[in-house]
C-alpha cells in the first residue's frame, strides 16, 4: 500500500501524501487532513477480509479539481455495471497537507496524491443460489465527483497512467470458512482388482488390493468437497514379532500447513491449492457417493514391508474442487474441517510370491538331501477317492485356495452339481447310478530315478519393518505358518474350461541354520544366506512318486498339468497363549522336523495368498 502502520492505525510515509478512505463497513476515524486512519479496535483486521482500493491522482498536490465529496467507492455483485453497483463509502481530500506529506517530500512525490479505500467483506456472506461457502467475487467503482474545468480546460495529466475513474475493479476472494461436516464412518472392507486366470487355468494374476471406507452419509458438498485423510502414527504389528509392552506417548501432530497470518489476494490471482498437500485425498468410488479408496501411505509401493503394520489415521472433510474451478479456492487454514481419529487401520499387506521348481534329489557336485529329513516334509492326503462312497456330494468353489478343514474335490464345476458325486476317469465317464467301487489295495507304486523325484517350492514370510529398520532378523523364526496347495488342472465336464482339483497340501518349513545343513539347501540357498537377505524363506517339497500316485488315485493322467499356491497364516490367539504356540517353533532342530506334522489343515486367519504358479513339466 505505501503506508506506514503502528498499532491499530495506517498514516502516511515521510515525504509522500497519502488520504485514507473507509467503507461504512469498516468501524474507524480519520485525521482532518485525511492522512492517518484509526481502526476502533484491532479486531476489525481479524475474521474479515478487509479489501484495499488503491489508486494514484495523478496531480499535483495543488490541483483543486473535485467537489467536497470527492470520490464515492461502489460495491456490486459480478457482472454489475455502476448503475447496480451501490455506494459503500468515499475518499475526501482535504485541502490541508499533514505534517507527514510536508517532510523533505521529493518533487516527483509532489506530482501525484496516493488514495486508500479499505472496504470489509464478511467470509460468511451467502452465496446467491448455494447453501455452501464459494469463492466470493465483488466488483467496485470509484466515481469521481468532478468540477467543472475552468476556461483553460483540464490540465493534463502527469504520465500516461490508465484511468481508473468509473472503471470496474474486480476481485476474488478465496473461502475463508471450513467445512462443518464430520466423516463418520458406516463399514470398511477391502476392495479387489478382477480376477483373472492364465492360459489353462494353471495361473493366476496377482490381485491389486486397497483398503474402502464408507461414511453413514454423503459429503454434503460433492462437486466442492472431498475426503481426506493423514498417518498420525505408525507401528509394526506385534503378532510377527517379539514385541515388548511400551507406553507410547499420544500422537496428534498439528496440520503441516501456513499459519496464515496475513493472506495478501491480487486481482486475477488464480486456485493455489494452499495447505491441500497436507493430507491426503481419498478416491472416491464412481459408483457410490459414500465409498472411498485409501491410497497407500505416501512414499510406499504395494510391496513395501511397512504394510504389515497398523496405522492411526485422521480424516478430515475438505474444501477441493475440479481444478480450474475457481469457486472452490480456499485458503489453507479453511481448507479442512473437524477431524475423526481412526487407530488400527491396516492396509494389505505385500503381495505372497511362490516360486516352485524341480530338482534332482541327487546332483553332480554330492549335494543331496537325506531320505529321512522327507518326512518332515509330510503331505496331508485328502484325495477325492476317500469321499466317493459317503453320501456327500463334492465339494464346489470358485477359485483355489480352499482354506477348508478338508480339500475340495473339484472347483468350480457347475455342471456336476447332482445328487451323487462325480466320477473322475482319463476316459469318458459312466453314466451309471451307482458310485465307482474303489478297491482297497494300494495301486502300485512305479519307482522313478532318485533323481527326478522332488518339487520344491518356496515363500517368504512376513518380515516386520518400521521405520525402514527390520524387527526380525533372517535367522529368527516366524511367528506365522504357510502353508502351500499342489493342484492339478482337468477339463471341465462340458469341455468348455480347465478346472483346479486339490490334490495336495504341506506346511512350509522355514530355512534356518537346521535345514541350511542339508547340501541341498546348503547349494540352493547360499546365495541369500551370504547376502543375508531381508526376507525369511519357508520351503516345501512334494515327491514326484507321491504326486503321481495323488493322480491315479483321482484317476487323472499322470502328465496332468501342475500348480501350486501359497497361503500365510496368522499365528493364533493373542497375548500370553502365543508364547507356548510359538515355543516348540522357536527351537526346532532336524531331529523335531523329522516328526511328521499334523496332516490337518488348520482354521486360522489367512493373512495373505500368493497367485496360482505353474510347474513346469518334465521334460
């Protein structure tokens, strides 16, 4: 402005001559020469925007050409002409100099007088045709009250300065009001990419997953307005860990946006975003008006570690239009509203890899796994042959896994869906109403070379990250299970799809120093232990001359093709019952694992699957 301020009032510099003028708005007196304003109390500066008119008379200080009214400043809405416009106040000039303007004043200072209008606008001033705060737009005039010029006309003017004089000064002024609405919220849940299967059945792709909210109603403001939300805090969930009992002070960290003390708004100043980077946007569903997707935490992938932990959340209703949309700008200190604490939000946790391969028993260079340690690999056979003569009809499911008590018999087969079980043959099937006598002999068993006999397959476990700093190390035992499905893929009865049937299922063991004795493991896995990789690995092997029996029994060729998938189990209970569960794990040597495990498949919490992965046949 050029002024000069001091406490609660605005005077003119040294050397200059400036004349105040104030709205009827504006509570405030003026000196009699016109060159210091006086605010009644300061908090006039406050909860109001308080709009500066400035402009040059480009005259001398001596020129005497306005009436004693001098300038009347109007106020009109947008697209107003001066006719609509109505009078708020008016900038007098006295024909006195004050002593500030008479101080060592410049000549070229001489030659023009600098005229201030403060007008006031209140930020809660209603909006013609909306209930909700806008961007408020306000158009002024300054209409001189001219004399009549003398016989020589008017003198001309100093430079060639533009003419304000019955001009339109428009100006916007961004929302000054936060949003009163508070998210509450209905249900969450997770929400899933489609699922998709690979040439045969025998893969699928990973499924991208994210974490919905629905709020028990709508934003009030859904063009305007969006949902947002901030990571308060962060921990590592204590289940995959030895986490210790620790008091933890509150976390509620003020919003990281400009105090805003003083916001200066220039005429065409354009929608900056102020204070919007402080949280996070959440993506609304294109569907529903009360779903939002969760973005992952910024600065982290969908494979990141951190995600199995827990996270404190705020979620804040905030002023965001489409940008460009100018009605919606907001200052950052308006731009959210009251906020709703959520603690224990988990996003999903790193998508479950499994990789299987086949190897030979016995290699070239000595390195060989000993027959005994194989049953500590033990397989739960749950094969369809065992159900055929009960009176249950199979059981049906959309995609693998079936993380039952039992394996299903056939998944997803929507044609076999009778009264009696299916018969599952390498030729056409028999269309009789009876069940097929299995006999109780053992089929024989073909002895394959040593050699070719073992599929391996393996998975990490959940590793605990916080922080970027690994709460578990490679060498300690996960407090989680996995455990790994053999399938084998058949045609559907109707020919038109390839169908998975559960063949097979092992607990994974995890590679620790027990296991890495083994050469096998030992040449396969010494890579990564020298490396001493982040992740912990769990290992399963299936024998060949058991999947092939697997398959005669369920009467499907022995050149099925095969897949496998894994799935990562919680550990069960909470708290001190943990401890025992875990005891047993935790000191587990070669002689222990050779004790074939409980071939039953456990209820528990399933916390992650990895995608179908073929195996490659042999050649």
């Amino acid at each position: 402005l050029g002024v000069a301020a001091a406490g609660d009032s605005l005077t003119s510099p040294p050397g200059r001559r400036v004349v105040f003028g104030a709205s009827r708005f504006v509570r405030h007196t003026l000196s009699a020469d016109g060159e210091t304003l006086t605010f009644a109390a300061p908090t006039q500066l406050l909860r109001n925007w308080m709009v500066a008119i400035v402009l040059d008379l480009e005259r001398d200080w001596t020129w005497d050409g306005l009436e004693d009214s001098g300038l009347t400043v109007l106020r009109g809405a947008p697209g107003d002409d001066e006719a609509a416009a109505v009078a708020v106040g008016s900038i007098t000039i006295p024909r006195v100099l004050g002593p500030a303007s008479t101080t060592k004043p410049l000549p070229e200072w001489r030659r023009r007088t600098r005229l201030v209008f403060l007008d006031a606008i209140d930020p809660h001033e209603p909006v013609p045709g909306t209930e909700f705060p806008k961007s408020l737009q306000h158009r002024w005039y300054v209409r001189p009250a001219r004399r009549a010029p003398g016989p020589g006309g008017a003198p001309a003017p100093v430079s060639a300065a533009v003419e304000y004089a019955d001009r339109a000064l428009d100006l916007r002024l961004p929302i000054a009001i936060a949003p009163a609405q508070v998210p509450a919220i209905a249900s969450v849940g997770l929400a899933f990419s489609p699922y998709v299967a690979g040439p045969g059945y025998a893969s699928t792709e990973q499924r991208r997953r994210a974490v919905w909210i629905e709020l028990e109603r709508a934003l009030e403001n859904p063009v305007g307005r969006a949902l947002f939300g901030r990571i308060l805090a962060h921990g590592a969930d204590p289940l995959l860990y030895g986490a210790q009992p620790e008091k933890v002070d509150d976390a509620n960290p003020p919003l990281p946006i400009d105090p805003e003390l003083v916001r200066d708004v220039t005429p065409l100043e354009t929608d900056d975003r102020a204070g919007e980077n402080a949280m996070t946007r959440l993506i609304p569903s294109t569907v529903s008006d009360r779903h939002f997707l969760l973005p992952l935490p910024p600065g982290l992938s969908e494979d990141d570690p951190e995600l199995f932990g827990f996270y404190s959340y705020e979620l804040r209703v905030g002023h965001s239009g489409p940008r460009g949309d100018l009605d919606w700008w907001s200052t950052a200190n308006a731009r959210f509203g009251a906020a709703l604490r959520v603690v224990g939000v988990q996003h999903p946790p790193p998508p479950l890899v499994c990789h299987a391969s086949r190897l030979r028993r016995h290699t070239p260079d000595g390195a060989s796994l000993r027959p005994e340690l194989l049953s500590a690999f033990a397989v739960d056979r749950h094969l369809v042959a065992e159900r055929v003569l009960t009176d249950l009809p199979p059981m049906i499911a959309d995609s693998p896994p079936m993380l039952t008590d039992r394996p299903p018999m056939i998944a997803d087969s929507p044609p076999m869906l009778t009264d009696r079980p299916p018969m599952i043959a390498d030729s056409p099937p028999m269309l009789t109403d009876r069940p097929p006598v299995i006999s109780d002999e053992p089929p024989p068993v073909v002895e394959r070379e040593p050699d070719l006999d073992l599929v391996l397959v393996t998975a990490p476990y959940a590793t605990p990250v916080l922080d970027g700093r690994t709460l578990a190390g490679p060498q300690i035992p996960p407090r989680t299970s996995l455990w790994f499905f053999l399938y084998a893929q058949a045609v559907q009865a109707d020919g038109a799809s390839m169908r998975n049937i559960l063949i097979a299922t092992v607990r994974g063991r995890f590679l620790g120093r027990e296991l890495m004795t083994e050469a096998l493991f030992e040449r396969l896995f010494a890579a990564q232990f020298r490396a001493r990789h982040r992740d912990r690995i769990g290992v399963a092997i299936f024998q060949q001359a058991e999947i092939e029996r697997y398959l005669r029994d369920l009467h499907l060729p022995a050149a099925s093709p095969l897949s496998v998938l894994a799935a990562e189990l919680l550990p069960a209970g909470t708290g001190a019952d943990r401890v025992g569960h875990m005891a047993g794990y935790r000191h587990l040597d070669v002689a222990e694992m050779a004790v074939p495990a409980d071939p039953g498949f456990p209820f528990g919490r399933v916390m992650r699957t990895s995608p179908l992965t073929p195996i490659q046949p042999i050649c």
